[in-house]
C-alpha cells in the first residue's frame, strides 16, 4: 500500500499540544497524527456497522414482530452481571 502526504492546518495551541504529548510519549508529532487519524477512522467505521446492524434488526423486527420478551432480556443481562462480577472477585 503506498502512501501520500496529506497537509492540515492546525492552530499554535494544536500544534504545541501535539508537541509536548509527543514529548512525554516519545513520539513523533507525525505518529500522533497519524494515530489520531486511525482510531478516529476505527471509532466512526464501527459506528456505521453498528447502526447498520441495528437498522437492519428495527427493520427484521418490523417485518416479523419478533423481539426478545423483557423478562427473557432481563435474565440475559442479569447472568452476564453475575458472571463479570465473579470474575472481578477473582481477580
């Protein structure tokens, strides 16, 4: 995959944020940049799948009427608690 440079124009205060966590992280302001750029990406893609599923559950629900009874989603949610609560007993 090859690579292109991109320019952004960031004010002083940006500019000298980046400079000093890059500083403190040992890093390049570019890697910060860059990183920003990734998980920005990471975090706004995931979104869209997860609306995209979730639309097309509203529309498979709207079709079918199917849905998960409260008391079944309840009891669901409720030993998934009790199980992280164990595991951070444990810990």
């Amino acid at each position: 995959m090859g690579t292109t440079t991109m320019g952004v124009k960031l004010d002083e205060e940006i500019r000298e944020r980046l400079k000093k966590l890059g500083e403190r992280k040992q890093r390049s302001t570019h890697w910060l940049m860059k990183e920003a750029v990734l998980r920005y990406l990471e975090t706004e893609e995931r979104y869209e799948r997860e609306k995209a599923e979730d639309m097309a559950r509203w529309e498979r629900f709207l079709d079918t009427g199917n849905a998960i009874p409260h008391e079944d989603a309840k009891q669901r949610f409720d030993a998934l608690a009790e199980r992280a609560a164990q595991k951070t007993q444990s810990s």
